[in-house]
C-alpha cells in the first residue's frame, strides 16, 4: 500500500490531505471543548445543530463545485479554499456565543463542501489502475483515521500545556500547509465532458448517474447507516465522558482515538479483503456489525463512572470504527466504476451532497434525542436508523450486480462510449453492471 506514494502527483496530494484531516481532528477536539465550555450539559445539543448547519451546507453547495469550477481552474479553486479556511479557523477562538459558533461552522463548512468533492474526484484521475486506486483508497481511508486517532492523542498532549484555544491556531496551520502542498502539485491534464452545457444540466448529470445506478443507490442507504454509527460519536462523546462518566478533556481524546484505531485498523485490512471478497459483500457486513453494536450498547449502557462503563465506551467506539470505515472506503471504487471520467467530478459531488444529507438526519437525532431522553434511548433510536440504511441497501443493491442486464441509452449524447462502441443510435443492449461505462460487449 505505502508503495503507491512513489506517484509524486498522489504523494504530495496525500500530503496535503493528511495535514489538512490533522488540523481537522484539532479542530474537532476543540470545537467539542468550546460548546461544553459556552453551554455546560447543553453541549451535545449545540454540536448537534452546529453539525446539522455543516450537513446542510455540504448538501446544498457541494453539487456547485463540480458544476462551476472548470476542470482547468481546479488547483486554483482548492488553494482558495483552503486559505479561507485558514481565515475561518482563525477567528474560531474569538467566539463568546452560541450563535457565533453556528456561523463560523457555516462559512468554513461552505469552504470544505467547495473543496472536498474537487479533490476527491481528482485522484482516479491521478491513479487510472483500480488495483493502485483501490489502494490509494485505503491509504485516503487511514489518513482520515490517523486524523482520529492521532488528532485526539495530540489534542490530549497539547491540553496539558496550554488552552484549548490553541488547537484552532493548528487547525489554520494544517489548511495553510495544505494549500502549498496543491500548488506544489502538477494536476492531470483537463477533460471535457460534465462541465460542457448550461449550468442546469451540469447540476443534473451527476445526480442522473447516481440516481439511475443500483449499486450508488445501495451506497447511499449505506450512507445513512455509516451516519448514524458516527453521529453518535462525534456528537455525544463529549457528554458521555464528561458528563456521564465523569472524565476529563484527555479522556475525550481517548474515547475519538478508540473510534480512529478501529477505523485504521479495517482500512489496513481492506485492500487484501477486497482483492478476493465483493464490495457489496464487505460494505452489508460492515453494515450489520454497526446496527448489532449500537443496539447492544443501548442494551449495557450504564451512565456511572464505573469500569464497566469506560470498557463499554471504548469497545463500542473501537468496533463502530471498525464498521465505518468497512462502509465508507470502498465507495470510491463504486463511483469510479459508474462514471467516465469526465463525469467523475459531478458524481464525486452528488455523492458528498447526498451522503451527507444522511448526516444532516443523524446529527440533530444524536443531539436532541441523547439531550432529552439520555444515552440508551439515543443509541436505540440510531441503530434503528443504521438498520433501515442496511435493510435499503440488502433490497436495493442487486446481490447479482456483475451480471448482464438490460438497460437503454434512450436519454445519452450520441459521443456516449456506449454508443460509439456499437456505432449505432441510442439502443437497448446487455452489458456487465460492474463495469458500466467502462467495458461493455463489443
């Protein structure tokens, strides 16, 4: 896996990735602190709706980036978004209320819903080879995950010696880094394809490609299982620790880096897990092991500051990495197989709007139920949520997905490879579902 960092294109975007997410994990440690320390008990509830606004956000201006920004403008658009996002993050410790620390996750959430869906889009791109992307993938997976755990860890080091206010001086760092990284980097050579038309239409392509293909709509109600797994833990860890089991700021760091080890862990298998087991039948068990761990710990939770529930904390934050990360990495393969590469950049974008739309319904779930009716009964009502994503997913991702199906061109361009492949208009014909728009019968 290392050895594809020997692509000094992906190398140095890795890099930038990976001081961006550690900056990210500071940020998250002390944007946690900060609403305990301006609303007390209340706390899980101001995350809950200072994370739904970002929710909201990614949802609706995601699908403008890869609408608006023309692929030969991408360094460009990426390097001022991250500089405003150093701006952002600057000002984070001058908040003294509530409302400040909603508009502030607002505009620097609108930076990150420009930027991460551009960047996604550009590694296949990158990375032709699915072995090497699939790979690159797992790599992406581990960074997020070092970002859990060691972002906490540092966080934790870092509080011992100084305010918590000085994790957002880091935060803005890791952007600036970042964004010296993109212009050191060469970008690949620029496509036509989705940025062609009126706006209107490049709004819609990558939403008509995802809606239309069985397996991106399974990845969505995996989506929705995946969020409601980390809603629980991004929202209401903090309360769990501090107010229920009576821990201290280091103890919140441990409680994110237990979620992070799980996560890296799964992404240090899943390259070999996938070269011999199908995505599909990765991402449904990833699936069932989320719903099985919240709903046990609905069942054993015990808000008291006893062993039983510091190991019950842990193991459950540990295993829902696990199943995090077995649901999200392999997502990227299941866009690039379902797009051209000039579509990849809206479907890129279709997927972070929709998929966070899954977040937008579990972070309030996690804020105000976990406020007003405790933790057993929030941990219920989420893994009820994960079941339902992972029943929509068994229903509506066909177990036969690389099989021959019948499907029409009736709505493509006549340029469409499937077309010019068979040098006739717009027909009905099989192809191989896992390998649409990338191989078909000649």
């Amino acid at each position: 896996m290392i050895s594809i960092l020997r692509h000094r294109v992906f190398r140095r975007l890795f890099t930038a990735q990976v001081v961006a997410l550690l900056g990210t994990g500071l940020l998250t440690v002390a944007l946690a602190l900060l609403a305990y320390d301006l609303a007390g008990e209340r706390a899980g509830a101001v995350l809950g709706t200072a994370l739904t606004i970002k929710m909201l956000v990614y949802v609706l201006l995601a699908p403008l980036s890869g609408a608006l920004v023309p692929p030969e403008r991408r360094k460009a658009a990426l390097i001022t978004f991250d500089l405003l996002r150093v701006c952002i993050a600057l000002a984070l410790p001058f908040v003294s209320e509530v409302w400040q620390i909603y508009l502030l996750i607002a505009l620097l959430q609108s930076a990150s819903a420009g930027f991460t869906p551009l960047f996604q889009s550009l590694i296949p791109e990158v990375l032709p080879d699915e072995r090497e992307y699939t790979r690159a993938l797992s790599l992406s997976r581990m960074a997020y995950d070092l970002e859990n755990l060691i972002s906490p860890l540092l966080a934790a080091a870092l509080l011992a010696w100084v305010h918590f206010h000085t994790l957002f001086m880091a935060t803005a760092i890791g952007f600036a880094v970042s964004a010296g990284l993109i212009l050191a980097a060469a970008f690949p050579k620029t496509r036509t394809g989705a940025h062609q038309g009126r706006l209107g239409e490049r709004l819609m392509v990558g939403t008509r490609i995802y809606l239309r293909t069985p397996r991106l709509r399974g990845l969505l109600a995996l989506h929705l299982c995946a969020a409601a797994g980390g809603a629980m833990v991004f929202v209401n860890t903090v309360v769990l620790v501090k107010g229920e089991l009576l821990g201290t700021e280091q103890h919140v760091a441990l409680a994110f880096a237990a979620f992070g080890g799980g996560s890296m862990l799964t992404a240090l298998l899943l390259p070999r897990i996938l070269d011999r087991v199908t995505d599909r039948q990765v991402m449904l068990t990833a699936a069932g092991l989320m719903v099985l761990t919240l709903l046990t710990a609905a069942v054993i939770w015990t808000p008291s500051p006893t062993w039983q529930g510091w190991a019950t904390l842990l193991v459950a934050w540990g295993v829902v990495g696990v199943a995090y990360s077995g649901l999200v990495t392999p997502g990227g393969r299941l866009l690039r197989r379902s797009a051209r590469d000039a579509d990849l950049p809206a479907v890129f974008a279709t997927q972070f709007s929709l998929s966070h739309a899954c977040w937008l319904l579990a972070y309030p779930l996690a804020g105000w139920i976990g406020l007003t009716f405790g933790s057993g009964v929030v941990l219920a009502v989420l893994g009820g949520v994960a079941a339902t994503g992972w029943i929509l997913a068994i229903r509506g991702w066909p177990a036969d997905d690389q099989s021959i199906r019948l499907h029409t061109h009736d709505d493509l361009n006549p340029d469409h490879p499937h077309i010019r492949a068979h040098g006739v208009a717009p027909h009905a014909h099989p192809f191989v579902i896992d390998t649409v728009h990338r191989r078909w019968p000649g």
